[in-house]
C-alpha cells in the first residue's frame, strides 16, 4: 500500500491527518473530500508521523523526540524515534 494510499485510509477511518508538502497546498480525495496542507506543522501535535517523501531542503526541526516518526524514506537517520519501513 502507498503511503498516500494509508493517509486516505487513516482519514477516512476517523484518524486526524495531516500533511505537509510545499509542491501542494491542498489535494482532493477520492470521496470529494479536500484536505489543506499544514502551514505550522508544530501545531499539529502527531502522535505519529509518516515521512514518505522528504523534499530537499525540507525542514524537520518541528517533529519531537515525543513523536513516533514511520520513515519510508530511510534518510532521516537523525530523528531517534524513527522507524524504518
């Protein structure tokens, strides 16, 4: 399952998502639904958060030690809480 594939799934079963991605300010789900980007991810507060495409130059700084980080990039070596797929 793609990770875009996950968050639709996670939204869609009642999860709180969010995203963050500079390329998109919103994206239309499937079900007419459309999500809006973050502009402060910090205030978000994941209690999981799933990198699956890390942009250059993208910034990290707002994901806590606190948070779970599920890495599909496997280059983010430097968040300790990370996960690897």
């Amino acid at each position: 399952m793609s990770p875009t594939c996950a968050n639709r799934r996670l939204f869609e079963a009642g999860a709180n998502v969010g995203y963050v991605d500079p390329h998109f300010e919103k994206v239309t789900l499937p079900n007419g639904v459309v999500m809006e980007g973050l502009t402060d991810p910090s205030e978000f507060n994941a209690d999981l958060v799933l990198l699956h495409t890390r942009h250059a130059g993208s910034d990290l700084s707002w994901v806590t030690p606190a948070q779970l980080v599920l890495d599909a990039t496997y280059r983010n070596a430097e968040l300790p809480q990370s996960v690897l797929l």
